[in-house]
C-alpha cells in the first residue's frame, strides 16, 4: 500500500533533513487528530493535548516563527491546496478548521524563508529542476534552470560550497530546498519536502537560459558555470554577487593580471563595464546600477594571455561562424576593429570546442581566448534547445489542442478529459519536466509538446 504523505515525511526524518512538522488526520469524531511530528525539543513523535498546542509549539520551534499549512487526500500523494507564511496560532488554527470540513489530510510545518538566496525544486531520476525565491513548485512555472543532475550538482556546490543532499534511488522524485545556512529538524543546508518512489526515472534536461537562476546570478556567470561544469576551460572567475556569498571557479591561466566584468541578469553587450585590470566592484555597482535591479554581480576574472581572441556563434543549416582576431577581443568584440584571418589550428580547436558544447546545449555562441594551446571560454551564451527537451509524450497526432499552462492543472485535468483518441495538446508556455503539469499528460498518454507563446 501506499504510504500517506506524512508517514513518508516521517520515515524520512530517520535519514533525511525534513521541516519540523505536526501532521494531522480527520478522525472518526468530525475533528483533527494528531499522526506524526517532529519538532525541535520534543521527543520523536510527541502527542501534544490537542492541535492548539501542537501548532503553537511548531511556531515557537520553527526557524523563522511562521509555518505553513499543506493538504492532500490520501488517494494521491499531490498536494492540494498550500498555505504559506502564517504567523499566528489563530490564523493557522482557522486554515485548519475550514480545510477539516474537506476530510483532507493536513501537514503543518516551519516555513523557512525562501527569500534567503537558496534554491527549491525537483530531482527526478537524474534530471534536477530549481529556480530562486520560490518553493518546490517553481517547477510548475516558466523560468527554472533545468539541468542533467552531474551538471547541476556541480553548480549548486561552486555557488553555495556544498553539494545538496540528495542521495536517493534513480527512479525517485524529490521535492527540495537549499539554504545557504542551515535549517530544519536536523539543521543541514537541504531540506526535503516530498518523496516519491517509482516514478520516471529518465527525463531530458531543457538546458537554457536567461532562467531565474542565471537572473539571480547574472547571465556571464551562469554562462561560464555551465562551460566549467562540462568541465571546459574557464579562467578562474571570483563572482561577487548581490545575492549570495562570494564564490570561486575555473582554472588558474598563468597570468597575474585580471579583468573586471559585469554580469547583468540579462545578457546586455556592451552596456556595462568590461575592463582590464581591477576597479573597485562597489563603486561600479553604485555608479552604473544604483536601484540593483540589473547587474547581479561583478567578476574578477584570471587574464588569458592571448594570442587570439574572438567569437562563435551558430549560423544558418549548423554552420559554425568563428571569427577573431590576433592578442585580445574586447575592441573587435565591441565593433571597434575588424576580423582578421586567423590559423588553421585555431579555427579547428574552436570548432572542437564548440561541437562539445553545443552536443550538450544545442546552438550555442561563446566569446574565446587562445593562448597558443588552450581556448578559454570567457563568455557563453545558449541558443534553442534540443527538439528533444520540448516533446513532453511523443508521438503524432491528427489534430492539436492548444493549452496555456497559465489556466492550471484543475483545468488541464478538465481538458484532458475531452481530449480524443486522435488528438494531440500543445502546451503553450515554459514548465519543469518534473512539474505536475508534464506528469498529468505523460498518464494521459495523448501526445503533448511544449509550444512558446507568442510574443505578438
């Protein structure tokens, strides 16, 4: 039989880094009895007088004094209706009672603040789903950084100096947090929110961005992340951000001297400083960003004594358009001297490089530096996706339906319901492969592909 969610969140607990909680269940007399809990201070699934005192405990426990309340019915392990942020007994105890009358399964637990510069999302299988500023659900919305798990497992560890905790079978699905301090029952830096077992265990990663995440960071540092963790030659980079503490990757170059670079949320060529040498990065954020709303970090970046330097980018039918230039690219790249023709074996090593990226990203281009024998990746950029990435249940149809996944999963549900045998769903906006959404349409079997909506 399945287990309810709270008795997997306490099974968890013995391992695993859980909210504290209180969870309760309808009983035979119309009202809430207690099930499990797990609340700093009280012994492993302490029964309090009744819900009153238990929700005031967990307040008075919790890191951030406010908690949040969850339902779902037994017969299905996904959530139905999630309040967030309540700070009072009374207020809590009133959500209570008016979802009671619904004979609905309840978990209250700590809210920990999501605003704190971590991360929530999914892993499924070997596919990791996060965004910023958001809960678990973020999978459920358009911008979450969708990477293989090798890849965002090395990211989040260069960003945060951990790896999250995650260590649980391929074919599970995890709901996850991760905090730059730590919080929870056993006070770690990820928490875990739900666990499923068997479900689809290989999804593809939609690997692109601007997302949320690369906005959190600045879209040069997502970038060069994204080339370091394919293990690709990146200078060392130390990324002073808005957001988070400051941190350190890539690989030493042989220079002393470095740049200075900007990275805004998105990209903007040649609107923000770009310099050798170094400047002071607060009076740069102060002279060229005062309210904070675009740049969200400055670089200190390791020079590459360059022999050549330039750009490549996709061009038409796949073709690989390289151009440069002899010593360093800033003034070529700005527009303020010509291409020149460059040698053989530059042009071939990055055509290399770029076919390795682009065989994990689909069309990309990059800014480059050769120092003779190496080219370093000082700027990448990703283009479209894989066709692949945007086939949520393959397959041809003999007519397309249109949904927005802005309506909801009540109304995809409702929609899925008078979907023929023959007919397809285009689904249009941005959603997680581990969402709820994609789940629902890989059940229903029809074929489903994402759609972008128009811009128009």
């Amino acid at each position: 039989m399945a287990l309810h969610k709270d008795e997997v969140l306490n099974s968890l607990a013995a391992t695993a880094n859980v909210a504290q909680f209180v969870s309760f269940r309808p009983s035979s007399k119309g009202d809430m009895s207690q099930s499990y809990c797990r609340v700093a201070g009280y012994p492993e699934n302490h029964r309090f007088v009744d819900v009153k005192e238990a929700v005031a405990a967990l307040l008075a426990a919790s890191s951030d004094n406010m908690v949040n309340v969850r339902s779902y019915e037994p017969s299905s392990p996904r959530s139905r209706e999630f309040v967030y942020g309540l700070e009072t007994v009374e207020s809590v105890l009133e959500i209570i009672s008016r979802l009671s009358t619904e004979n609905l399964h309840l978990i209250v637990n700590e809210t920990i603040d999501i605003h704190d510069g971590g991360v929530s999302g999914v892993l499924q299988g070997q596919l990791i789903e996060f965004a910023p500023d958001d809960t678990p659900r973020c999978v459920e919305k358009p911008g979450i950084a969708s990477l293989p798990m090798h890849m965002g497992e090395r990211i989040l560890h260069t960003v945060y100096g951990f790896s999250p905790d995650l260590n649980f079978p391929p074919n599970a699905r995890v709901e996850f947090s991760v905090h730059p301090k730590k919080r929870g029952y056993h006070q770690r830096h990820t928490i875990v929110w739900e666990f499923e077992p068997d479900v689809s265990d290989f999804l593809p990663a939609a690997v692109h961005w601007p997302n949320r995440f690369s906005q959190h960071l600045g879209d040069k540092v997502y970038g060069l992340l994204v080339a370091d963790s394919l293990g690709l030659p990146v200078p060392k980079t130390t990324v002073i951000a808005r957001r988070t503490a400051p941190f350190i990757f890539g690989r030493e170059t042989g220079s002393a001297e470095v740049w200075t670079r900007t990275s805004p949320r998105e990209p903007q060529p040649g609107l923000y400083t770009t310099v050798k040498g170094w400047i002071d990065p607060f009076t740069l954020l102060k002279e060229e960003d005062p309210d904070g709303q675009n740049i969200r970090s400055v670089l200190c970046q390791a020079a590459v004594r360059a022999k050549f330097s330039g750009a490549a980018v996709a061009g038409p039918k796949g073709h690989v358009i390289i151009e440069g230039r002899r010593g360093e690219g800033d003034l070529f790249m700005l527009g303020h001297q010509p291409p020149e023709n460059l040698p053989t074996f530059v042009v071939e090593n990055v055509q290399a490089t770029y076919k390795v990226l682009s065989n994990r990203l689909g069309p990309v281009r990059f800014e480059w530096v050769h120092d003779g024998d190496i080219v370093w990746i000082v700027q990448l950029h990703c283009g479209a996706t894989g066709s692949e990435a945007d086939v949520v249940v393959p397959g041809e149809a003999a007519s397309w339906i249109e949904f927005d996944v802005a309506e909801g999963l009540d109304a995809l549900r409702k929609k899925l319901i008078s979907v023929e045998d023959d007919q397809g769903l285009l689904i249009l906006g941005e959603v997680g492969l581990t969402s709820h959404v994609a789940d629902l349409l890989r059940k229903a079997k029809h074929p489903a592909r994402l759609k972008a909506k128009s811009t128009i």
